[in-house]
C-alpha cells in the first residue's frame, strides 16, 4: 500500500506546483489587456481670464418695409422665408386715387403747354408790331410777362406730375436689397397708413451681434480685437472681430459693442442668443488665475452638465487611470486647443488624451512612449 501510495502522492505534488505559477501565455494575455494611451502633462495657465456677456445675432442687413401711401394693401407678393433679389416686387397698395391724380396733372400739363404756345405766338405778333411802331413798348412788354407767367405755370404742372408718378412709385414696393423676408406684418386686404411696417427684409449673408456692455468693459477695448462666440447646444466655439462701440445715449443705458463673425457661420440665425467671451483685464478681475492650470481639449470627458478628464496615478506597471470631475473657465481667443481649469488638477497632473470609451475608472494601463504629449502650449 506504502509502494503504490508514493507515486500518487509524488503526482500530486507536482500538479499544485504546475498550477501554481503563470505561464507565457497567460502574461501575455494580462499584459495585452492593458490598453495603451498617450497622454500629456498638465501646466499653469499663463493667459488672461474672459468674461462671458450675452449678445444678439443680427442681420447683416435689416430693413423694414412701409409705405408713404394711404390705402388698401391690394397684394403682397412673397411669404415669410422667400429670399428675393434687388428691385424684386414685394407688395402694392391700391393705387387708383394715384393714378387719377396722375390723369389730372397731365391734363393740366398739357393745358399749360398749350397756353404758352399761344403767349409766345401773341409775344412775337406784338413784337414785329413795335418794332414797325404800330404799338405801344409797354404792350409788348406785357405779352413777354405773360409768356412768363405760362412758362412758370407749365413747370408747377410737370413738377405736380411728377410728384404723383412718385406717389405711384411708393403704392409699389421693392426690396431695396438682395435677401430673405424675415416677417409679413400686414395681410392683404387691410387698411394701411405713410409709414406704417408691412414687411421685414433682412440679408443673413453676413451677421453681427451686438453686445450690451458697461462703459468700464467698453473702454478696455479696441476696434479690430478678436473674441470668442459660444453659440448652440454643442457650444461651438467661433472668432468674431469688434468693428464698433456704439456710444450710448446716457450712463444708464450703457454701451454696445458690435461684432462681425470672421467666417460664415449657418449654425447662426438672426435673434438667437449667444455668449461672447470678452477679456477681462486685471483692474475688473477679482479672481487671480495663478491657480488655474491648461489642459489639452481632447481630454475633456462631458457627461451631461459634469466635465472630468481621466489622471494617470501611480508608477511602471501599476499605472492606473481614474476619473476627476473638474472645473473649467471660458478659453480666451487662441491659437491653441487648451482649456483653463479651475478645480480638479494641479500643475504636473498626467491626462489621457483621446481617452476611449471602453476605458473605465481604476483600470491599469500602459502609457504609448512615442504618442506622449508634454503638453506645452
């Protein structure tokens, strides 16, 4: 029983010691599910701080179309989204009252002329008379006044012509240029008075923005300075220039500043509410950016209204990354893709760029030597 027991025994030994250890193969499976990352280093933030103002996308252009008549709208030609060209007919007005009064200054144009043929012809008679002495130098010079008086007469009446041609011209609207009819205000049909709004043309081929700001942030500007525009739900990112500052009427009301977008933008409309991010100099800040620290924007990690960005912690091996919830501030306009950061890292952190979504909090991986970044601005 002792013989045959030794060689079971002896077996079983060396089965524990066979499983105790990893095999090749198994490293290798461990270490290939580590995945690779590149990452960069995190430094102080080094450019001034912004401060975020609302603005109001405008048109490029924006005119709003009236009448200097009294009438009936008779017909209005376009619909709100119809883009029309220059001199394109809008809309009319009921224009018989006009173009009566137009009949009737060309009938007195023409009695006018007619009586002025007739002075003249009555001034030469008379003139040929004096100059044979068979009437008197004042006669004659009496037909020449009258032939004055019907020439003064036939101006007032081709000037009342063309007063009421015009007239004609504003029962007749146009667009005075090319774009989109923003908004139809008055139907078809209704009762309209000299200045009254009929219509919005706008041309969005340009926009501007005008932002409502205090004389203090208006002085620490200039003409030509770029700034950021934060516009739609992706908060995308865009360069607008400060053509203007419109002074303002009284202290109260403060002043406006306007902005052209350097590039089209479609993602914008007229009347939408953006956010411009407008550099605030040291005397308006309160708050020192010596704490804050840059950090690359593809290592940004949005989930819903929380922004967090994946740290590398600990050494070789048991390099691990883990998730931080962070802070961030408005960027400035640069050439650069770094974001300011307020709370969650301190200069010298790690960050994976890029990060994947298969990565998950705690978990080990190794870090790509020829992809790291340092991260320098």
């Amino acid at each position: 029983m002792i013989a045959l027991s030794r060689p079971l025994w002896l077996i079983s030994i060396l089965a524990l010691a066979g499983c105790s250890g990893d095999s090749p193969e198994t490293l290798k499976k461990d270490d290939a599910q580590k995945p690779e990352v590149t990452v960069a280093e995190v430094q102080v933030w080094q450019d001034d701080k912004t401060r975020a103002l609302p603005g109001v996308v405008r048109p490029g252009k924006r005119a709003v179309i009236s009448t200097r008549m009294s009438g009936t709208l008779k017909t209005v030609y376009v619909e709100p989204g119809d883009r029309v060209a220059t001199g394109q007919p809008l809309a009319s007005v009921d224009s018989r009252e006009v173009e009566s009064a137009i009949n009737a200054a060309r009938a007195n144009v023409s009695a006018a002329e007619t009586a002025l043929e007739q002075a003249q012809r009555e001034n030469e008679r008379l003139q040929r008379l004096y100059e044979e002495d068979l009437i008197a130098r004042v006669k004659m010079e009496k037909a020449g006044v009258r032939v004055e008086e019907f020439r003064a007469h036939l101006k007032t009446a081709q000037a009342e012509l063309q007063s009421q041609k015009t007239n004609l011209d504003y029962t007749r609207l146009t667009a005075p240029f090319e774009g989109i009819v923003a908004e139809t205000l008055i139907d078809a049909g209704s009762f309209v008075g000299p200045g009254q709004a009929l219509m919005v043309l706008e041309a969005r081929d340009s926009l501007r923005i005008d932002v409502p700001v205090s004389s203090q942030v208006a002085a620490s500007l200039e003409p030509g300075q770029r700034v950021s525009v934060i516009a739609g739900q992706e908060a995308q990112i865009l360069t607008a220039r400060l053509i203007s500052i419109i002074p303002a009427l009284d202290e109260a009301t403060g002043q406006r500043l306007r902005l052209a977008l350097e590039r089209d933008a479609s993602e914008l409309s007229p009347g939408q509410v953006v956010t411009v991010l407008v550099p605030q100099s040291n005397s308006l800040s309160s708050i020192h950016t010596n704490d804050w620290v840059a950090l690359p924007k593809s290592a940004l990690i949005r989930r819903g209204q929380l922004t967090g960005a994946l740290v590398l912690e600990g050494r070789d091996d048991e390099t691990a990354v883990h998730l931080k919830w962070i802070k961030t501030a408005n960027p400035p306009v640069n050439d650069t893709d770094m974001i300011p950061v307020t709370e969650g890292l301190s200069p010298g952190d790690h960050v994976v760029l890029a990060p994947s979504s298969s990565l998950r909090d705690g978990q080990k991986v190794t870090i790509n030597p020829a992809g790291a970044a340092n991260g320098e601005r």
